[in-house]
C-alpha cells in the first residue's frame, strides 16, 4: 500500500518538475524580454530593469534561475498579469472555481444520466431500445462542441428567450466572491434573495452544462454498455442465474459491480476531455472561467498570465487523473499484478 | 426483465428535459436595476485622466457632475451643480454661484462630513491646472483633455469668493471656455475625500474607488467583466428609480445583441451596423439615432519620413475612394466628410475642398516624392467599434487594396484597446483609421484636440502635427464671440488643412442606441457619454 502510494507520489512530483520547467522555458521562449514575462512587469528604467534582474536571478545560470522559480512558485508569489497589473494567483484563483463548477455540474449529468443508460442499453443488448439509445449517443458523440453551444444559444435563448446565453449569474445579483464557487459564494453572501439567486445561477448552468455534457454522456453510454456485455457474458453470472437470484439481485450485486470497474479509469480519461470542452464552450457563455481568461491572455499576448495559466490547468488535470488513477488502484485487487505506475 | 430499471432512468431524462424548458422569466429582480452592456474597459474611474468614450461613458455622467451641463436635445449650456454664471463684458472673468445642500456619495471607504462648496470645484480644477497641486502628480499627472485644449494654461487664477460662489479669470478671452466646463471631462471631485486619502497615504485611491456627486455611486469593479454601482440615496436631482446599475463589458457586439435580445442587457453601447435592421425588426427592442457631433478619419504619422511630406499624404488620400468605404463600412448611416466639422456645427463649410479618387494621380505624386514602388506602409485600425468607425479593420482592408493599385503595400495593425491607445500615443504608427467624438458643440472641440502642437504630447493628435499658422487661426477663432468672423478663420483653417492634409476626413457618423421598450428617459447624448441617471424600466 505505501509502496503504490510512493510510486504515485514520485509520479506526480516528477510529472510537475517537469511541468514547471516547460512552463520556465517559456520564459525564453516567448518574444519578450525574460523579465517581463517573468513577474509581468515591464521595467520603466534601467534600474528597475537590474532590481528585478537581481530579484529573480536571472543573471545567475540556468539552473540556479530555475530553483529560485520554484521556491517563488510555491511562496506564492506567481507575478503580475502583463495587461491588468492585477496578482495572476488572485485572478487564477477566482477563474479556476468557475471552470471547476461547470465541470463538475456536467459530470454529475454524465453520470446521472450517463450510466444508467448505459446499463439499461446493456441489459437489453441488440434489441430496439439498445439501438436506439446506441444510435443517439453515436449521433450525440459526434456533434462538435462549439457547434451544439451555439445550436442551444440560437434555439433555447434567441429563439424561445427561455435560458439566459452569458455568464455565471444575472449581475443585478450583487454575489461576493468568496470563494469562486457561486453555488457557495451565494449561500455566504448577506442581503440577497438566496432562492431567487440560486435559481438564477441554476438557469445559467443548465445551456453550458448540457452543451458539455452531450458528448461525454455519449461515450459513457457505450462505455457503460460495453462493460455490462461483457459481465453479462461471464461464467459467474450464469453460475448466480443458476443459484435462483433474482435479476435484481444478480444486477447489483454481480453486474453492476463488476462492470463499474473498468469504467473508473476510462471516467478520468473523460474528465480531461471534460475540461477541455468546457474551456471551449466558456468562450460562447462569456463563462469567467479559466478557459475564458487564457483566451483573453492569448489575445492581448499576455505572456506571464499564460504562463501561469497553462500550469495552473494542466496541474489541476494531472491532478485529477493521478487521483483517479490512485482510486482506481486501490478499490481494484486485480490490478495489483501490474507493477509499473502508469497514467 | 429489467422492468424497475426502466422508470429511473426515464425520470431522470425528463427531469433533466423539464429543467431546460421551463420557460419562466429568468431575473427575479430584473425591475431593480440597470444592465447596459459597454464594449471595453475604463481606464480609469476618473475622466479627467483619459478622453475615450469608455472611460466617460462609464464615470462622467453616472459617478460625477459638472458645474455646468449641455442640453441633449438644444445642444445649450444649462445650470448643474453652479445655479447661475455671469461673464465680465471683456470675456476674461467667470463668475458661478454654487449649488447649496449638494452631498458627495455616501460609502464603504468614504463618509463626506459636509455638502459640497467651493473648495471642491478649487481642487478638482486645481489638480490638472497646477503642476505643484498635491495631487497632480497622482497617477500619472496626465489630464490629456485639459493639455490638448490648453486650458490650464489659460486660466491666470480661481479662487473662492465665498463658500458658495466661485471666480475663474482668464488671461485671453475664450468663447469655448463655458463649453470646455461642461464637458465629460469637466467633473467635480470632493476635496475632502482627497485630504483624507492624502493624510492615509493613499492619494492614487482618489481614481479608483472614485466619490462624487453624480446619481449612482461606484461599489465594484472587475476587469474585463462589469462593473457595479449603487444608486446615490441623496442624489440632489432626485434619487434614480433603479436600485443598481451595471456595466456588463461585453467587447463583441453580436454577443451585446444576443444580450439584448434575451434581456440579459437593458442597453447596449454601439450597435453594429449590421444589426441595425435585427434591432428595427424586433418589437422589444429600440433604435434610436442622432445626427452625430463626430469624424472618422485616416491620420498619418507626420513625424515619419515619407509621411512628413504633404504630396506623399495628398497621393494616398486619392489613391482611396472615399464613397465606397463609406458604402461598405457605415451602409446608410454615415455622411461623407470634407473638413473636420460635420453639418451640424455652425461653422460647416459646404463648399470646402475635398480629395477625389484619382488613383493615377496618386501614382504621379508618389514618383515625384521618390516614394518607389512596393513601398511598405502600415495601417493601423482600431479594434472597437465606435460611431465614427463601425468597422476599422474592414476599411483597413479595402484601404489595403485600393494602394495596391498603386503599388503601395500595406500591414494592417491592431491590439487590444488599451495596448492600441498606448503605442498609438508613443507614435509607433504610419497611419491610423481613428476619429473623434465631441465633448461640446463648439468647433474648436474638433480643430484643436485633433491637430494643433499641444495635442501632440496630450495624444490627441493622431497625426503629430504641428503647424504654427493654424494654431494662430484657432487662437484667434476663440478670442472673439463674433461667429461671422470665427466662421471665416475655420474656412481658412480648413483650407490650410486641404493644402497640407495631415490626415483624410472620412465620414460624419449617426449615433445610435439601442435599448429594450422597458426603458423610459433613454436618449442620446451628442455631447459626449451616456446618461443613465434619468432612466428607468417599468414592469410589464
């Protein structure tokens, strides 16, 4: 059990080493001078110019440059946005949330929706319903992200002016952000119709959610589906047939189980997709989420908050995977045979 | 065989269905407050220190008041905070009567401990009048209005004859004077506000979390997202009937129309062009237009080589033709534009010369200047949509193809706003397709911001123009009230202009607003930026 603990902590660190140093390369590799994309800063004097020089050694070699990065990324102290002059951890901070929200409303409708689909086109393999449900989610599969958002956009907001198109929360609602979570920010905010603003924030969610959550559905309906076949066909369920359980009993206590297994770790694969998707479809909701900011960074050629910005996600999804994968490890006997750690 | 796994799972799918259908209205406190969507960022929260339309839009006439106001629809000066105003028979002596029981906003970071009174309108000139006033310096010490129409300089002193009335003598007489005080730019800041935050150390606080006396007081602020602000409880010209007032900064327009159409916005700020008949057809929603105090145009970086010849600016002016860009930039909406001035002003000159498309021409004079053939030049467009460029990159590429004809090569450049306004300023451009939108009705609004010397370091003059004779003629154009004779020295201004053309007037726009039927006490303020303050939404 350590053993595997270890492994997945060595596993991490080194994949974020070498995460950081990509993102210092960048340093020297974006068409700035390395101090401004560094803190943000642009140097107004030539002694400014060597103060921060000095700050960050970056007049020592390489190696030194990138120890003294380090112990600055983990003080804290990620510098400045180029454009706004603002802390990028503070407006990092206050997009990752939001990003993190939507994501994690879609999941819950992937798996809501997702899973039991799947196992009821399962159970019913190759009949009609199964082809049915099989057919939709390869349609649904198919259909590009940014395409359906705008599809929803023009249909739900345009057309009928049911849904709302931007944004977390109508802005008449005067939320503080606390902690970047609305669903949160809204339960500690004072003065404030809590219901009505709840509702509201719900309205909001509901296009971006479905628009994401679509494709994801789709592949976890034929994954689902997939893995049920397969247990259904195994000996032990013939075996629990022949012991007189009911097909309820053999459902959840046999299928369900072991079909859920493999999907665990192909559920982290999705997530990542997730995430992606959601960046995407931020920038049709004018979400303030992280996808949203980076676009902003890229426009205004934002370097430091690029920089900072594509650490913070691809942390965030490594993270998440390494958990999942470590989950997945440890309520998953048979997969103690595989030695090495893999992601 | 699986009967119980059918009704939880077509529950859920419904419920999910459901949840996306219910058609109720979506604002629960919709009738409470104002959402209209401006296009960019402010720089600032003070316009004294910036002259974009954003900035002015979302502080002159929301956060601040003047001592005088231009009428919307007379276009006449009228009492604001000053309730009366007399001028000595020689022009050089100004005399306002001051408001009694005016109170500055009331908030989280300031509680003013008396109404407003003459020390106010003394510190709020003071700080961009004297290089030694203790908040001149605070951000920046830049007050590029004031500096492009020389104002400071003109004004020999203010001061307070008693708490409630004010005298500002001038050294020269200065028939726009009353004008430039009732302009966006004009505001009125509490000194007091200003001592407190001096003594804490934190003077630079006076342009950020910003106290007037204007109908809606400041609360938040987040870049790129909105801005909110509080209704002013004491607001002297009554309290606003909305509680809130939001600025959703939404920089694409067909989202700011998507917007509108869903209610998520009550106004929008610059319709695009292409929009205007969506916004016509639909019965929710109101375009209202205005012959525009404004001028679209094409500068020229006079400071560079081959730019600094005027044959090399009159060849690129024929080389354009001036009807097709308008046609395919503003449609209808538009006038072609002659000299700085549109027809609206009183001093229009309707015969005065313009640039034909002679693209031979163009040719001729470019070999005559040495200018070879593939000579490179840049075009930079602004990246927003303003009422005197709908669309700056388009008419930068059709500007683009029409000197390729004559063989002139051209990159077309664009930031973001706020990096475009820095680097225009450092004059790192060829040419610009820019323009102007008055602060005031008076045409040295238009002569003197756009080229004379001073406007160069202001930034203003997009061009970098300096020529003494014209500045002598606007110099004098102000010096007398007679408007035979001022009229006469802009004819003559204008003709100088044709002679040495530092930059190509374009077009005269139409202004235009569009806002949903709910809003009653909307109308468009030629004179400069949006008023909200009189606005409210009925509940239908």
């Amino acid at each position: 059990m350590i053993r595997i603990l270890s492994r997945y902590a060595i596993l991490f660190s080194l994949t974020l080493l070498s995460l950081c140093a990509l993102s210092f390369s960048l340093i020297y590799l974006f068409p700035a001078e390395p101090v401004t994309t560094l803190t943000g800063i642009t140097p107004q004097n030539l002694m400014q110019h060597e103060a921060l020089m000095n700050q960050y050694h970056l007049n020592n070699s390489i190696i030194v440059q990138f120890a003294d990065y380090l112990s600055e990324l983990f003080a804290g102290n990620w510098g400045v946005s180029l454009i706004s002059g603002q802390p990028l951890s503070e407006e990092i901070m206050l997009a990752l949330p939001a990003t993190i929200e939507l994501s994690a409303c879609a999941m819950f409708i992937v798996i809501v929706v997702g899973i039991p689909l799947g196992c009821y086109s399962g159970l019913r393999a190759y009949s009609t319903t199964d082809f049915t449900i099989n057919s939709i989610s390869v349609t649904a599969y198919s259909v590009p992200v940014f395409w359906l958002a705008v599809l929803f956009i023009l249909t739900f907001s345009l057309q009928f002016g049911w849904l709302p198109l931007s944004g977390r929360i109508n802005l008449l609602f005067d939320i503080p952000p606390k902690t970047g979570f609305l669903m949160i920010d809204i339960l500690l905010a004072d003065n404030v119709d809590r219901a009505a603003a709840f509702s509201d924030a719900l309205l909001h969610l509901i296009l971006p959610v479905l628009s994401i959550a679509c494709i994801s559905t789709a592949s976890m309906i034929r994954i689902t589906r997939r893995s049920i076949i397969d247990v259904l066909n195994k000996p032990f369920i013939i075996a629990a047939r022949s012991k007189g359980l009911s097909s309820k009993q053999i459902f959840f206590r046999h299928v369900l189980r072991n079909a859920l297994l493999p999907i665990l770790p192909l559920m982290a694969m999705q997530i990542t997709t997730l995430i992606t998707n959601a960046m995407i479809v931020e920038t049709l909701f004018s979400w303030p989420g992280i996808g949203n900011w980076l676009i902003q960074a890229i426009y205004q050629r934002d370097y430091s908050a690029l920089r900072m910005g594509m650490l913070a996600v691809s942390t965030l999804v490594v993270m998440i995977t390494i958990a999942i994968d470590l989950f997945n490890r440890l309520i998953d006997p048979s997969r103690e045979k595989y030695e090495s750690v893999t992601i | 065989m699986h009967k119980w796994l059918v009704w939880p799972v077509i529950s859920t799918a419904l419920l999910t269905l459901l949840g996306g259908c219910s058609p109720q209205k979506y604002s629960a406190n919709y009738t409470n407050g104002l959402v209209y969507c401006s296009e960019s960022d402010p720089i600032s929260m003070n316009p004294q220190l910036d002259t974009s339309t954003t900035t002015a839009d979302a502080t002159a006439h929301q956060i601040y008041d003047r001592l005088l106001e231009f009428d919307t629809e007379s276009g006449r000066i009228r009492p604001s905070l000053a309730t009366s105003w007399s001028v000595s028979d020689d022009g050089l002596l100004y005399r306002f009567s001051l408001r009694r029981d005016v109170k500055f906003h009331t908030t989280d970071y300031f509680t003013p401990g008396r109404p407003f009174n003459a020390s106010d309108v003394l510190f709020s000139f003071n700080r961009w009048r004297l290089p030694q006033h203790s908040f001149h310096n605070v951000s920046g010490g830049y007050y590029p209005y004031f500096e492009s129409l020389g104002l400071a300089d003109n004004i020999a002193d203010i001061k307070a004859v008693s708490p409630y009335e004010v005298e500002i003598s001038l050294k020269q007489r200065d028939s726009s004077f009353l004008a430039n005080i009732a302009s966006d730019f004009s505001v009125i800041l509490s000194a007091e506000y200003a001592d407190v935050l001096m003594s804490q150390g934190i003077p630079e606080r006076i342009d950020r979390l910003p106290i007037g006396t204007g109908p809606y007081q400041y609360a938040d602020y987040q870049k790129n997202h909105y801005i909110r602000y509080d209704v002013n409880n004491d607001y002297w010209q009554g309290t606003p009937a909305s509680k809130a007032l939001i600025f959703d900064i939404t920089p694409k327009s067909s989202l700011r129309l998507a917007k509108l159409m869903t209610g998520e916005c009550d106004a929008v700020a610059f319709p695009a062009r292409v929009d205007h008949q969506i916004i016509r057809e639909r019965e929710d929603l109101v375009l209202a237009e205005k012959p525009g105090l404004n001028i679209g145009f094409w500068a020229f970086n006079t400071e560079r080589p081959p730019f600094d010849n005027p044959s090399v600016r009159k060849a690129l002016a024929y080389a354009i033709d001036k009807n097709t860009l308008i046609e395919a930039v503003y449609f209808d909406s538009a006038t072609r534009a002659k000299s700085l001035l549109p027809a609206a002003s009183w001093a229009y000159q309707a015969d005065a010369q313009d640039t034909g498309y002679n693209p031979v021409l163009a040719r001729q004079l470019l070999d005559e200047a040495g200018v070879a053939p593939g000579f490179t030049m840049s075009v930079w467009a602004i990246p927003v949509e303003r009422a005197y460029n709908p669309n700056a990159q388009k008419m930068a590429e059709l500007i683009q193809r029409y000197l390729a004809d004559i063989e002139v090569e051209v990159n077309i450049v664009s930031y973001d706003w706020s990096t475009f306004r820095r680097q225009l300023r450092q004059g790192n451009h060829d040419s610009v397709l820019i323009g102007w939108s008055a602060d005031n009705g008076d045409p040295d609004n238009f002569y003197r911001p756009l080229l004379s010397c001073d406007a160069i370091p202001s930034g203003t003059n997009r061009a970098r123009w300096c020529n003494p004779a014209y500045d002598e003629i606007l110099d004098r154009a102000i010096q007398t009230e007679d408007v035979d004779i001022r009229k006469a020295l802009y004819f003559q201004a204008n003709e100088l202009l044709f002679d040495k053309l530092p930059m190509v007037p374009i077009a005269h726009a139409y202004r235009y607003q569009a806002y949903r039927e709910e809003l009653s006490g909307m109308v468009i303020n030629p004179y400069g930026g949006i008023r909200l303050g009189g606005v409210t939404k009925q509940r239908d």
